[in-house]
C-alpha cells in the first residue's frame, strides 16, 4: 500500500513535466551563445529552462576579449574579459502551418563583467540591466534548440571607456534540449 501511495505522485509528476516539455517542445536546453559584443562575452556557454509553459531562465557565462591600446607604450595588449548574464523571458507560440515549436520572446535580465587589461581606462568591474527580445525554434525531431535575440544594455557600473548604453548587441545560441 504504502507502495502505490509514492508511486502516484511519481507518475503525476513525470505526466505534468511531459505535458510541459510537450507544450513548448523542451524542458532544458544547454549550449554555446555567440554575441556580437566581444569585449566580454563574444562566446557564452548556455543554459535555458523553462518553469511554465511561457516562463524560462536563461543563464550564460561569457568570455571576450580586444586588443586595446596601452598608454604610454607603443603598441596594444589584449584584454580579456568574462560575464555572468541571467535574463528572464515570456515565450509566445507563433502561429504556423508547419511547425508548431517557434516562438518570439521578451524579457529583461542582470549582467555582471569584469575586464583585464592593462589600460585603466577599459580595465575593471561592470554590472548592466538588459532588455531582450527574439525567436526561439525547436526542431521537431531533433534534440537542437536555435534563437536569435537582441540585448540592448544600459550599465550601471562600468569601466571609464564604457558609453552608458551598448544597443547593438546581437546573439546566436544553438542548444542541446532534454
């Protein structure tokens, strides 16, 4: 008896998180984001989930870099950079006939950075609130995940050669789902 009572909420569970997975096509999905910024996080490793059926988590690590020039040398060093992002996003289905698994998005999220680098001008801490809007396209057969969104920054803190709003900052992510 006491079998069938933990068996019941088991099997609940599995039917609700299939559910879910079946509204939006995956539940979990990790990966590699490419960004057009490439101070501190030209590539990110990936990491999507949703909570609802309209309601995901996204969370990238970021890594960067440029050549910036030094002063009182005669030449540049590369600095590199790393990020932390989270963002929260609201996912509605796009209505097509042949594919039931793309959506838009919007949302907003927290991103934290630091760059190395030996001009002081560009070296140091950075924390920024982002905007972020896009498509997101699960293949129906396949375990692969695509989106494309736009994150337009706006940094609190940043270091000096930082204007206060980066807006031409695309991504790519491809992502494994589970």
């Amino acid at each position: 008896m006491k079998m069938k009572k933990t068996l019941l909420p088991v099997a609940l569970f599995l039917l609700l998180t299939n559910f879910l997975c079946a509204q939006n096509g995956y539940k979990n999905a990790v990966g590699v984001r490419f960004n057009t910024y490439i101070g501190y996080d030209v590539l990110a490793l990936s990491y999507k989930s949703f909570l609802a059926n309209h309601d995901a988590l996204e969370f990238n690590l970021g890594f960067g870099g440029r050549n910036m020039y030094v002063p009182g040398t005669s030449g540049q060093s590369f600095s590199p950079g790393i990020s932390l992002a989270g963002a929260y996003q609201y996912h509605v289905d796009i209505e097509t006939a042949t594919n039931e698994h793309l959506r838009w998005f919007a949302g907003g999220g927290l991103i934290l950075f630091h760059i190395f680098s030996k001009n002081n001008f560009y070296e140091g801490f950075g924390a920024g609130l982002f905007g972020t809007c896009g498509i997101d396209y699960k293949f129906k057969n396949t375990p692969l995940n695509l989106t494309a969104d736009w994150r337009p920054t706006v940094y609190l803190s940043a270091p000096d050669s930082f204007s206060p709003l980066q807006i031409g900052t695309l991504g790519v992510a491809v992502r494994y789902t589970f």
